[in-house]
C-alpha cells in the first residue's frame, strides 16, 4: 500500500502545460524546459531509477525483455513518459474508484489533478509518437518532433490507457474524449506496423465500452489525413467492420450528425455511399438492410434521420435482385399479422394503436418521404387492398389514415395512365387478389374497433362469422375526394369510366337457371351486377366532386373519345341498361360546356351533335331527352349563362372564406378583391353580402385573416363608400361588441379613409364623430384607440375641422386634465394635435385654431414632471408649426419683393418694321 498523499502532493508541484485546462493560458516557458523542470521534481520524489521503473511497468503490461531493451531511456522526453505514467500506475491502482466507500472517496481537487495529469501524458505518450503520415494532419501536426517514436514505448503506453479508461470519474465533462482519439490513433499507428494480439482486444475494447459515434467520428477524422496504403487501408477496414456491427450504423449516423454546417442531405448522401458499396458480401449486405430498417423505427418523429435512413435503404435496394427480395420479404412481414394470423381466438388483440400508426408512419416515410430518396411505390402494389381497406377501417381524425391516404396516393399516381392505372383500377374492383403477383389483403376476421381509451384503436379478431368488407366503389372515391392531388382523381375517373364502357360491351347470358335459394340469388346478383352497381357508384361520387370539372377541361379529347363510345353502344343496344351511366356523363359534359366556349367550338364536340340528336329520338327517358336537348342548345349557341352561373365564382370565393381554416379565409378574400377589381357585375351586385361577410371575418382571432379582410373593406369603398363607412362606423361604436374587434373596425375605418384621401371630406360627419365618440369611452384602450384614429384623420382633414375644433379640444384637454389617467390615452391626445398641425397647408386659414394648440403645446413641452413620450409629441408639434410660421414668413417677404409693371397695349406702340413682301404678294 503506498501513500497517496505523496503522489497527490508531487502531481500538484507537477506543470501540466498539455492539459487541456491549462492550455488557454499559454507558457512563457517552451516545452523542453518543463519537461526538464517536471523530469527533474519526478527524481527528487522517486525512490528508484527510470529503467527499474520502466521494468516494472513491462512486467505489469507484459512486454518481454527483448521489447523492454528497445526502449532507450536515455532521452529526457522518454524518462518523462516513463516516470509520470509510472507514478500515475502506482496512485490509480491504490484508489478503488468503483468504491463509495468514505474512506475510498477523493476530493474534487485531486480528481482534478488526475485528469490534468492524464491528458499530459496522453500527449507525450500517445500523441507525440503517432506514425508520421497522422502528424502531417493539422491536429496533430504541433506534437511533431518532440518525441522520439519508439512503437514499444508507444505499445505499453497504449495498454496503460486501457486500464485508465473504465475509470468513469475520469470522463466528466468529456475530459477524455481526447486521450480517446489519441489512444485510437495510436492503435492504428501500431497496427501498421506490427500484428501484436493485445490490439485487436483494445479495439474491441474501444467499441464496446465506449461511445459508439465517438469511434466512427475519430476514425473519420483519421481517414481524412493523406495516409499511406497500408494506413489507409486499416483505417477503411476497421470503419466497415465496426459499420457492420451491432449498432454500427446508427452510431455511425449520429458521428456525422454532430458534424456542424453540414446539411441532412449531404449526410444522407455519405452515409448511403458508405454503406451501398459492391464490395459488401451478400450477407452483409442483408445484416446492413435489417439495421437500416431498425434505425428507421427508432427515428419516426426525427425527419433528419428518416432522410439518412431512406436513402441508404433505396441505394441497397438498387445494388442487386437479392436485396430487393430481402427488402420485399421484410415489407410483407410487416402485415402478415393481419393478413395471415396464426392464432384465430375471437377477442384476441393482434396490433394495438401504437404499434399500427408507427407501421403506417414507417411507411409513409419509406415511399413517400421524397421522390428520388424513397423506395419505389411499385412495392405497394401488393398491398394496395389492404392498404385501402385499412384506410376505410380508421376513424377520420386518425392521422395515420391521412398518412395512408398520401401512401396510396403516391402508388396509383406513379402508374402509366394510359395502361397500368387501368389495369390496376379494374384488378382492385374485381378484387382478383389470387393472380399473379398475388395481392394482400387483410384477413375476413380482421377487424378495427375503438380502444377503451380516446382516440385509439385496436385490431382484433371477429367472431367466425365475420365477413370483411372491400367496397371499392366508395372507398377509392372518398380517398381521392377527400385528397388534394385532382389530377390522379381526373385519371382515376377516366380509368372508371373507361372500365365501366367496357363491362356494358360484354354481353350478358339470355337465359337465367332457376334460383331455388335465397344464397343463390346472392350469389347470382353478386357476380352478375355488383361489379357495374359499384363502377355506377363511384363514378357518381367522383362527379359530383367540384375540382373534377377543371381537371377534366385538360382531357376533353380522351373524355369526349369515351363519351362517343358510351354513345355508340346506346344507339345500337336494344336495351336501356346504360341510362344511368350515361347520364351521369351526359350531366357532366353539359357543365364542362357551359364552362368553356372554346369547347363548344372544337370539332370533336361539333361531332356528337348528330349521335346526341339520334339517342334523343330513340331513346324513352324523359331525363335523357332533357339532357340531350340541352346540350344540343348549347352546342348551336342557343344557350345564356344563367344567373347561378354568373354568380358561380362570388360563390365559391363566398365557400372559402366562410371556412375555419385562415389560409382558406384569405385566398377567398384575395378571389374577391380580383373580381371586384375586375368590376365583375355579379360580384358588384352582391355589395350588401359582401359587407355582411367581411364583417363575420373580421371577428377572427387569426390577424392573417383580419388583416387581409381590412384589405377587403378598402377595396369595397370604392364601391359603396356611403355603406361601408356608415355600417363601420355603427360597428365601432357598438357596446356590446368585443374589444378586439372593435379595434380592428377602427382600423378598418381609417384604411378606408385614407383609402379615399381628401374625398372623405362628404363623411367628415361620421368619421369625426365616430372617433370623437370613442375618445369619451371608459375603456383605456379603446380611448387610446379612438385618439390615435382621430389624430391620422385630423392629418388628411385639417381643412375640415374647424366646425368640430372647440369640442375637439374640449377632449383632449379633457383627457389630459384627468388625474389618474390611462398614459397611452394621453399621449394619442398630444398626438392628435401634432398630426392637425401636420395637416394644416396655410396657416391662415386656421388664424383662430393655432393660438389655443400652441399654448397646450407649450406647457405640455415645458412640464418637467410630463411624461416623455408626452413632452416628445408635443415638441414634435411645436417643431411643425415654427416651421409652417417660418414658410409662412418667407414667402411673404418674396411675395412683397416682387415689381408690379402695369402696361397697356396699343398706345404709342411702334409700328412693326416693314417687310419685303412674298413674291406671291406682288400681284
């Protein structure tokens, strides 16, 4: 048992220059002499000599005597080393750190000195004897040359530091995370040149004790360095190794994350070409795959990670056939719980509501998180019946059921139109799930039912007479209804309509068995017109779906090639059964053409003219007749705009902005003012709707919305100036009104004011006493409100305040004179009288107004006690008028200087010189 407080005591005599708390202060000294003036107090307190100090240490780390001899201690800088580590060696193994024993424990001082005393030797030691090719790196490079490199020096101190590092008092603050890049950079450097057994197991130690990302962060930092072949080469091998460890690769995604200024997609992009290499065997290649998919559903909620994580499983999805089968094969392990259980106990839960929205998150994020990053939607085709009968299972503010609806979306829209959305549309409505590729759909006993909790869900399985709903004719058209993407909803239709064209050609069997059970006439009815009834279902849903009609004005010429089919199996059919379908889109065409007159006009719709006056002749539904003749009108200019069509584009801005959503409210308001702008009379005929609307919106907290439904009202006074301003001004001064809102009808008012400029003049009446009446109210900040209005409209109507000047100042000497007032009140009142002078072109036409505000000013400005704000305005004022007084002065010294010449024509004037005259004057 030694004694610590010796080894205590020579550490605190000892200069740590290395350490890293000392290195903000830099040494006069340089670093030989405090090696020497250190080596020198390490002599005094050592009992034995350096080579028997270092036989010791090669005896503890076992090194031989022929790698003992090796290390010549002959150098100052090596005795160094030797010395300090071999005190170091002797005071840590006589302190049990992992103890909490009283007497075992050290104080925050000499823990200190450890670690200072630690990061100094690791410099020396470690540091300083790095192979060369690591001391050409800019962190290194100052270490280069002080120490002579001895590989079995540098072997011992190695082993030394593995023996510190589990000591974890010593990483505080990470202390260490230095001395750990040191001894892993020392390591490499003996790797190259030498194959010792001890330093695979520090490597290993490294990995698996220590902070994973801080490896592959160090490593990088090494590989970094232009390093000879060999170097370069261990360097590579052991990054790939560890990456393909346990934890490998999200540890080595969180080492380039702490990289600052670099983006998430720059590190998507080096992660993925690390990882996505050829040079990986197949297995590898697997393992890599199962640790991707790992790491992308443990970082759901962090979208920089999800990058990272996509991408790398897309470039591994790429490098080869196996991959993609083992991609695939994991994808449909992900729901063979619901679409193949293996236990079937009624009641029993087989996915619970976390555990289900974190699948559908995951996969959201795998096919939808970019297009080029993500994994190809061609995957989700197998699953598209289970995805959409998952979709129609979930309650609606569930936010997976979004999430499922922007997974499928994505797959039918990245389908060639013109064949494989078809082709998918007709498998998904035929529910052919068992052709090949076969498709997943969930099991007939899969069933979806609220949790005992709020908002949550739980699958589980349903008694044995279950049967599973797939009605694809209103789940199909209620997601795309209820997406943003009209464009596939257009395509869909047309695949619809296509498909269903196709299925009145096929000829139906003339003679029908008889039905002797009810279950055969099910069955009967199931397979003979369940098919057209759900098409007829979801092509009336998709055409009644608003945005359809724009998107169809783009595909006229595949539309109007559809309808001349539907037409021609009509006209040569001998029964009615296509009535209804062809109505639906005889409906539609008739609004498409009632849209756009350049369709009227087009040669394929001159075309239908002679089959739609055929099939009205034919056909004995009174709706047929009516649609056709209506559409024959249209087509041979017969047809006006009725007044719901005029009035069509007030509506729809009228829909927008009387929703809850503020971006909805505010492009409703901007469709207004355009159609106000434009003089659109259907819009101009709707003023008194309009005022009654906006002032509905005004009231909304959102100040996106109020503040563009201010915008509004300046716009429409320039339509009903009268109107606007009288039912505002009755707004603001409503009592029971919300504070709130009436200041933003103040506002409002003033805006339109300033809208019309001097012409307000006609409504000085309402304006000034609306603002002169809120100036009275008992509210602090509608006073403050009404004097701040009243002071921009004094500005614009200076000229106009005489009339109202006396019991304008009555207010304002009013609201200054009140003890205890509200101060912002008080200050618009100043304010008031600065922007009347502001306003005011010729002084002398206010000859009888200024005295009174120049004395209020005065004494405002002159009051010591006054607030500043105050005393600022009124010294704003005063600084108006002196130099209104001074203009005024000025150009009333011109006016006397100019010289007045009276003169009167035609009296003793001189006659004009003569002129020759023209040559064609001489006659």
């Amino acid at each position: 048992m030694v004694n610590t407080a010796k080894y205590f005591a020579l550490l605190e005599s000892l200069r740590f220059e290395q350490a890293l708390a000392n290195k903000t202060h830099e040494s006069q000294l340089g670093a030989g002499s405090t090696i020497a003036q250190n080596l020198n107090i390490l002599e005094k307190y050592a009992k034995q000599k350096v080579n028997q100090e270092l036989h010791e240490l090669c005896t503890l780390f076992q090194l031989t005597a022929e790698e003992e001899a090796t290390i010549d201690c002959s150098d100052p800088a090596i005795c160094y080393i030797i010395r300090l580590q071999h005190a170091l060696q002797m005071l840590f193994s006589n302190i049990n750190f992992d103890s909490d024993a009283k007497e075992d424990l050290i104080s925050v001082a000499h823990l200190k000195l450890c670690i200072q005393a630690t990061q100094e030797l690791s410099y020396y030691a470690l540091r300083c004897q790095l192979h060369e090719d690591f001391l050409k790196s800019p962190i290194f490079q100052e270490a280069q040359g002080k120490v002579k490199c001895n590989p079995l020096l540098l072997l011992l101190s190695v082993q030394f530091y593995v023996r510190l590092l589990p000591i974890r008092q010593f990483h505080i603050a990470n202390s260490m995370e230095l001395v750990q890049r040191d001894l892993l950079a020392a390591t490499m450097s003996l790797r190259s040149q030498m194959d010792h057994p001890q330093l695979e197991a520090i490597l290993g130690y490294l990995w698996r004790h220590e902070s994973k990302s801080d490896f592959f962060r160090h490593v990088l930092l090494l590989k970094a360095t232009p390093l000879c072949a060999p170097l370069a080469k261990t360097l590579h091998q052991q990054l790939l190794g560890k990456l393909n460890s346990t934890q490998g690769y999200a540890s080595f995604v969180d080492a380039l994350q702490q990289t600052p200024n670099v983006s998430a997609t720059r590190n998507a992009e080096i992660v993925a070409g690390i990882v996505a290499r050829k040079g990986f065997t197949q297995t590898a290649q697997h393992a890599m795959i199962l640790q991707v998919l790992e790491f992308c559903s443990g970082s759901l909620k962090d979208a920089n990670r999800m990058c990272v994580g996509v991408l790398s499983l897309r470039r591994l999805y790429e490098l080869g056939s196996h991959n993609q089968q083992k991609i695939e094969a994991i994808l449909s392990s992900h729901w063979q719980l619901l679409s193949d259980p293996e236990d079937l106990i009624s009641g029993l839960i087989l996915m619970d509501h976390e555990e289900l929205c974190n699948r559908i998150l995951l996969w959201q994020h795998l096919f939808c998180s970019s297009s080029v990053a993500c994994l190809p939607s061609s995957l989700l085709l197998r699953y598209l019946p289970l995805l959409l009968q998952l979709y129609d299972g979930l309650p609606r503010e569930l936010p997976a059921k979004k999430q499922l609806a922007v997974i499928i979306s994505r797959c039918l829209d990245n389908l060639e139109r013109e064949k494989e959305l078809p082709a998918v549309v007709q498998r998904l409505f035929k529910w052919e799930l068992e052709e090949e590729p076969i498709w997943q759909c969930l099991h007939q006993r899969i069933l979806i039912l609220p949790s005992t909790e709020t908002d949550r869900i739980q699958v589980k399985v349903a008694p044995a007479d279950h049967q599973l709903d797939h009605d694809m004719g209103r789940v199909l058209p209620s997601l795309l209804m209820s997406s943003s993407h009209h464009a596939l909803t257009c395509n869909v239709f047309l695949a619809l309509l296509g498909f269903m064209i196709r299925q009145l050609q096929e000829k139906s069997p003339r003679g029908v068995d008889f039905l002797s059970t009810e279950t055969e006439l099910v069955h009967f009815l199931q397979h003979k017109y369940q098919l057209k009834l759900n098409l007829l279902i979801a092509l009336n849903q998709l055409v009644s779906h608003q945005p359809l009609r724009a998107q169809l004005s783009m595909h006229t010429k595949e539309f109007l090639q559809l309808l001349k089919d539907l037409l021609q199996q009509r006209l040569a059919a001998e029964e009615e059964a296509t009535d209804q379908t062809l109505l639906l889109i005889l409906s539609l065409l008739q609004e498409l053409l009632e849209r756009s007159e350049d369709l009227q006009l087009t040669e394929s719709t001159r075309e239908l003219q002679a089959q739609l006056r055929q099939l009205g002749s034919l056909s004995t539904n009174r709706l047929i007749q009516q649609s056709v003749q209506s559409l024959l009108n249209i087509l041979q200019g017969e047809w006006r705009p009725s007044e719901a069509l005029k009035l069509q584009p007030f509506q729809k801005a009228r829909s927008l902005i009387e929703e809850k959503e503020s971006h909805l409210q505010v492009y409703g308001i901007q469709m207004l003012l355009d159609l106000l702008q434009r003089k659109d009379p259907a819009t101009m005929a709707q003023g008194h709707v309009i005022i009654a609307l906006a002032l509905s919106t005004l009231k909304d907290k959102e100040s996106y919305t109020f503040l563009n439904c201010v915008r509004l009202f300046v716009a429409l006074v320039h339509v009903m100036e009268a109107e606007v301003l009288d039912k505002l001004s009755d707004e603001y001064l409503s009592e029971t009104a919300d504070l709130d809102y009436r200041l933003v009808v103040g506002e409002a008012i003033l805006k339109a004011a300033q809208e019309l400029g001097p012409l307000c003049y006609r409504y000085k009446a309402v304006l000034l006493n609306c603002f002169m009446h809120g100036s009275r109210s008992p509210l602090h900040e509608f006073r403050m409100s009404a004097f701040a209005n009243l002071a921009q409209l004094c500005r614009l109507l200076a000229y106009q305040v005489q009339n109202f000047f006396q019991e304008l100042l009555d207010l304002i000497n009013s609201e200054l004179s009140a003890t205890g007032g509200y101060l912002p009140a008080k200050r618009a009142a100043v304010f008031v009288l600065a922007e009347l002078l502001n306003g005011m072109d010729n002084l002398l036409d206010y000859q009888e107004m200024l005295l009174p505000i120049y004395r209020l000013l005065r004494a405002i400005e002159a009051e010591d006690s006054c607030d500043p704000a105050m005393r600022q305005h009124a010294a704003n004022g005063l600084k108006i008028l002196n130099d209104k007084c001074r203009q005024l002065i000025k150009n009333c010294l011109e006016a006397r200087e100019l010289h007045k010449d009276i003169k009167v024509m035609g009296i003793k004037d001189k006659p004009p010189a003569r002129r020759k005259p023209h040559i064609l004057e001489l006659n």
